[in-house]
C-alpha cells in the first residue's frame, strides 16, 4: 500500500479540521477524496504532502512516515496546491529549469523535455507563465509536481475552474499518470470521481463518511 492513513487528525486550536480519518490508497489506482468545501480536503493532502503536521494519528507515504521521517516521505510524493504559487513572471522553461535545480532532478535538460511531452505543453512552453490560459499553468504545475517522478501525486482540486476541452484533456492527462502511481484527487464535485478515479474516500466536517470502490458504490445504489 502506498499511502496509509490512521486515524489522522488535525486540530486548529479547538477545531478539527480533519478528525480521526483512516484510509488507504495502492499503486496503479487513483482515489478520489470527495468532500464539500471545509471538509478537511486540503489540510490532509497538505499532511500527506508533509506540508503541515498532524495533531494525531498516523500518515505513512509508500512506508515513510510523514512526521518522522519528512525528507524520504516527502520524496516520495508530487504536490499539486489548490493554489499553485506559480512566478507568473518566468517563462516556462525557466520556471521548470528552476524547480529542477531545487529538486535536484537528475539529467535535468532531458527531464524537462520529457515532463514537457508528458503533459502537452505544446508551443505553450515557449510563453511566460503570465501569458497561459488556467488549463495550461495547470499542466505546468502538474510538470512541476512530477518532475522527479515520484510513485505518489497529491493533486488538491485539479480540474476546478477548468474550460470543458481542457477538463477532458486533464482529466485524461490524470488517468495515464495513474496507471503506474498512486494519485490523490481532491475534488468537491461527485463528477470528477466518477470522470476520473477508482476509488473513492468521502469526508465530511472531517469524519470520513465513505470509504470504497466506484464499482462496489455503484452496485449497491
Ligand atoms: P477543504 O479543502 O475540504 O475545503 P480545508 O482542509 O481547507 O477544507 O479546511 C477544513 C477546515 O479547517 C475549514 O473549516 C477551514 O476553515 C479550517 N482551516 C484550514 N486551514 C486552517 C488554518 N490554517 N487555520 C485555521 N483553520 C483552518
Ligand atoms: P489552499 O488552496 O492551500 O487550501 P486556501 O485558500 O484554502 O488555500 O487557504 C489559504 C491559506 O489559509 C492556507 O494556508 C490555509 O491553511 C489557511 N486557512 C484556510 N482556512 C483558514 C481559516 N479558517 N483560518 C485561518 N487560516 C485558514
């Protein structure tokens, strides 16, 4: 299993963003993490991602614990923000070259291509991040989060916000980077799971409510 989680709970000050959550995802699947907004989405993928620290509980990313061993756990992992922080001001060769060079990602030059191809950048990835439509800085900021090929992607919201021709294309996108990964998809909209995942794990004021199969959901309803 590649990401096990044991009754992960975060508090902020009295409040439980996330309380007492267990699931767990494998390779070659993707889960959905369906929830309303403040469900507690993004302060688990922020934990999982090593980001932030949990009050309690256990969060381990393909073995390594996030809190206990952070640096291995967090190599293991492909952060994709709600919010990407992306320099808007760079171009996007530049801004890849850059966070190659943070990662210390291996055969860089080559890397970059290939992360380029990958996600379909086309004659975009000669622009300044400025000049690019959402649907495009979004697959700049999924060539970031899989630059160094990490066997886990955490992807907070993905397809929000995104025009119907590149929504198809991203979630597709996602699909292909799924078959040899273990990806995390936050989403807020039961659509996408069903567009997207295999699996799927609901929360709700940050208790877990459902834990399950698409295929095992679906027959039983
Ligand atoms: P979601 O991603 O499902 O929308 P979040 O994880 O962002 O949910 O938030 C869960 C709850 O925790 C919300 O009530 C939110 O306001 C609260 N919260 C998130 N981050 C913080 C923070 N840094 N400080 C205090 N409360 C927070
Ligand atoms: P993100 O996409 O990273 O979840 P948000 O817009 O949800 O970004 O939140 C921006 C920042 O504010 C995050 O660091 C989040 O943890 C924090 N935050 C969210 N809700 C609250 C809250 N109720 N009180 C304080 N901080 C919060």
């Amino acid at each position: 299993m590649s990401i096990q989680v044991e009754n992960l709970t975060k508090a902020y000050g009295q409040q439980k963003a996330v309380d007492s959550i267990s699931f767990s995802a494998n390779n070659g699947r993707i889960m959905g993490f369906l929830g309303p907004n403040g469900a507690g989405k993004s302060t688990t993928m922020k934990i999982l991602s090593c980001f932030i620290p949990q009050t309690s509980g256990k969060a381990l990313v393909n073995g390594f614990d996030v809190l206990t061993n952070p640096v291995e756990a967090k190599r293991q992992v492909g952060y994709l923000p709600e919010h990407n922080p992306l320099y808007i001001e760079m171009y996007v060769k530049e801004y890849l070259n850059f966070i190659a060079e943070l990662h210390q990602t291996p055969n860089k030059v080559q890397r970059i291509k290939e992360v380029i191809d990958l996600v379909g950048l086309g004659v975009e990835q000669n622009k300044k991040i400025a000049q690019l439509s959402k649907g495009y800085r979004q697959r700049v900021g999924i060539a970031q989060a899989i630059l160094n090929d990490p066997p886990v992607l955490i992807m907070d919201e993905p397809t929000s916000g995104l025009d119907p021709n590149q929504l198809v294309d991203i979630r597709q996108l996602i699909r292909d980077l799924g078959k040899d990964k273990t990806i995390v998809f936050s989403t807020h909209i039961m659509q996408e799971v069903e567009a997207v995942c295999d699996d799927v794990v609901i929360i709700n004021k940050g208790t877990l409510v459902e834990n399950d199969s698409l295929q095992n959901i679906f027959s039983r309803h």
